[in-house]
C-alpha cells in the first residue's frame, strides 16, 4: 500500500458533522514537515464556486515502502490543512508530521483525532490515535493526552464517527483474535466505544464485536435518528455484505436494532441523506458492475429497501456525498474515472441526472464544501485534488486543481464539519 489520504472540510467554529468512507486497509505527534506538499493551484474550467476562506480542507498522505504489505519498513506522510479562497482554490497554510490513515473531527469542529500508523508487522503492532485541538487558523495543537492506544492492527482501516453531540466517539478496526498468524479465520472487527471529554480527550468504554471473519468498510450515524450503521463486508462467503444498525443509549453504549440486511455485493460506503430520511450504500456486484442499494430509514433508525431496491453506478464505486439541500447526490467511480450524478425524489428515490462527469484517472475521495455549492474530488493516480461548483440544477462544472502527491495506490477518507 503506497498511500492513505484523508480529506477533511471544516468551517472554522463547527457545527455538525457527516461522513462517507472508503473500505480499503489504509495505512508521533509533529508539528512542521509534511509529505502532503501543495505545489500550487490552477484553474482548470469554470469558475467554480465562492467559498470564504474561513473554511479548511485538510489532507493526510502515507507513502509506504516495504517487502511485503504487511512489512512498513519506510514512510513519507504528514497532514496538511489548506484555506479554501474564492472559486475553489486551496491555498496551504499549516501541516502536521504524522504517519497518519486518517483525519477525523468531531460535530463542535474543536477536535481532532488521527490513527496513526506504527511502523513494523500490521500483525502485531497496534494503531493509536493522536489527539488534537482545532485553532481557529485551522492548524492542529496536541492535546494535554496527545496519544491513546487502541487494539486494532496497524495499518488496516480505522473509521471514527461521533454521536450527534459529540459526547461519543465510535471506532471500528480490525483485530487478530488470535496469537496464531493472521487468517480470515483470526480476523474480527470490533467497534470500540469513547467517551469524549471537556478537553477532548477520549476514554473507553465498551466494545462491540463484529463476527469473525469479516471487515467493517464503512460506519456511519444518522444524527436525526441517532443510529449508527456498520457496513460489513463477509469474507466468508466472500462478497456478501452485511449492514447492522445500532441506536445510542444515554451513555453512549450501542444496542442492535432488528436484524441485520444482508444483500450478495461487496459493499463500500453509506451515505446518510441530510434530512435522515433515506440511506444508500455502494457496493460492487463485479469488477465492472455496481449498484447504489436504496433504503428508507424509520423513526428509530431502522432501514427498509425501497421499492426499486438499487440503481447502477460506475466501475468501482468509492465513495458519496449528498449536497446539503438532500436534492443530489455523487458517486465516484474508480475504474471508470468518473462522477455518477442524481437527483434526489421526495421518496428517496435516485434518478441519474445525465452522463458521468469524467474525471482525473482513478478518483478516490469526494466531499462537499460545509458551504455548500461545491464539491472536491481527489485521484489517487494524480494525487489531485478538483473542485466542481454545483450547479442550480445539481450539475458539475469544474473549477480548480490542486496538487497534493502523486503515488499509485491509496485509500481515502473524507469528512465533511459545517
């Protein structure tokens, strides 16, 4: 694995928070050099959209080097936060040096927190995550408890999520449930539960285990239902998925709620519409066929197939984001380098608007602007970052690029705080 890149957008102050994640294994606290080095942005289309500067966008980059995957014997990583000025333009302004699969920040936008990759066997060695305060210029300072330790191996996918108050954090990781080597007999993804304190810091509570076997891709919460969602991926028997819905309690500890969906895909990622009405989870079907599998959400969090249970997307569906108005939504598609478009109906229902924006070779991460009226996509293959102002009618129109790295494997997550 060459590299993991995490794309975060904030307004400086916060606000609430959503998610969408990719489900591929990504890859100690700093404060200068960074191995997410900006060398400037140009336009490349239209205008794009305003957006205040006194919004951010952060990334984060590993680039591993090693005999075998599961061996990290040399890293060049670091965050990076950049200012996002008129028409999508990003300009760096501070970084942080971390061998980081991840950036995460909580619903009040004054924390955050990376795992961080240790170096060594991902077979023995644990991720832990660093913990940092969010400065009103958009940098990052430790915390008074800058890192904690979690079980999970380092160097698999973590994904963090937060209840809507920010009072709970949930991570999911895979651990080796067994002293044996790693097999799929051994692997077992869990889903740790942190009380976040007044400062930020996070404190374990509980966890929650996932059958053996298999890989949480995705985890998401519906803050108006306050539920979070697991998207499962089987190994056993491989490329069957499986989605667990859980409520919160008052305390933060997780409760299942009816029993699991399962469908025969290979699942990505969830997206949450932004009224909590609807939910959709990609999945690939083969190589060269994927559907967008379509959900209502009840009152408490539970979640039926529409109708007309899915819709098609591109090649490699990686990652969605739905616009704030819950009208579109986008789906980047990695082995068709492009961005399915739809419209959202008043019943959930997706509609694609027209053909597929084409896009920089291997797009790997999408977010939306916490101002809405744009979108941002990376490619793993360029290590470019493209904004594309959204249209009244939904539609793309791209506006800047900016270069972050340039590898050729990755793994991407991206959070959006407004």
């Amino acid at each position: 694995m060459a590299l993991s890149v995490s794309l975060i957008l904030t307004a400086c102050g916060g606000g609430g928070s959503s998610s969408s994640t990719t489900n591929t294994p990504s890859a100690n606290s700093g404060s200068t050099s960074s191995g997410a080095t900006s060398t400037g942005s140009t336009s490349t289309g239209s205008s794009g959209s305003s957006t205040s500067a006194s919004h951010f966008l952060y990334t984060t980059a590993m680039n591993r080097t090693g005999p075998t995957p599961d061996t990290i014997t040399g890293t060049t990583s670091g965050t990076t936060i950049y200012a996002i000025g008129a028409k999508g333009v990003l300009s760096s302004t501070s970084s942080v040096n971390v061998n980081a699969d991840g950036l995460y920040i909580d619903p009040t936008g004054k924390f955050a927190y990376i795992p961080v990759h240790n170096l060594g066997s991902t077979l023995t060695s644990n991720e832990t995550l660093n913990q940092y305060a969010v400065n009103a210029d958009g940098s990052l300072s430790p915390l008074s408890v800058p890192t904690i330790s979690t079980h999970f191996l380092s160097g698999w996918a973590i994904h963090i999520v937060f209840d809507p108050l920010g009072k709970f954090a949930y991570v999911t990781g895979t651990i080796n449930n067994s002293t044996d080597p790693l097999t799929l007999s051994n692997i077992r993804d869990v889903i740790e539960t942190y009380a976040v304190g007044s400062n930020g810091s996070l404190s374990l509570i509980s966890t929650t285990m996932e059958p053996h076997g298999t890989h949480v891709s995705d985890i998401a919460v519906n803050p108006i239902t306050n539920t979070v969602y697991t998207v499962r991926l089987n190994q056993t028997p491989y490329g069957t998925t499986t989605v667990n819905a859980y409520s919160i309690g008052s305390k933060g500890a997780l409760a299942a709620i009816g029993s699991p969906l399962t469908f025969n895909a290979s699942g990505r990622g969830i997206a949450i519409d932004p009224a909590g009405k609807f939910a959709y989870i990609i999945a690939d079907i083969t190589s060269s066929d994927s559907l967008v599998y379509e959900y209502t959400v009840a009152s408490n969090g539970a979640l039926t197939p529409m109708t007309t249970p899915s819709v098609s997307a591109g090649n490699i569906p990686m990652q969605m984001a739905i616009d704030p108005s819950g009208k579109y939504a986008y789906v980047i598609n990695l082995a068709s380098n492009n961005i399915s478009q739809f419209t959202i109906g008043a019943n959930g229902r997706l509609s694609p608007m027209a053909m597929p924006i084409v896009t920089a070779i291997e797009p790997n991460f999408i977010g939306l602007d916490p101002a809405g009226g744009s979108i941002y996509v990376g490619s793993v293959s360029t290590g470019n970052i493209t904004s594309y102002a959204i249209g009244s009618n939904g539609s793309l129109t791209v506006g800047a690029t900016t270069h972050i790295s340039n590898t050729t494997y990755g793994s991407v997550t991206f959070i959006t705080t407004h």
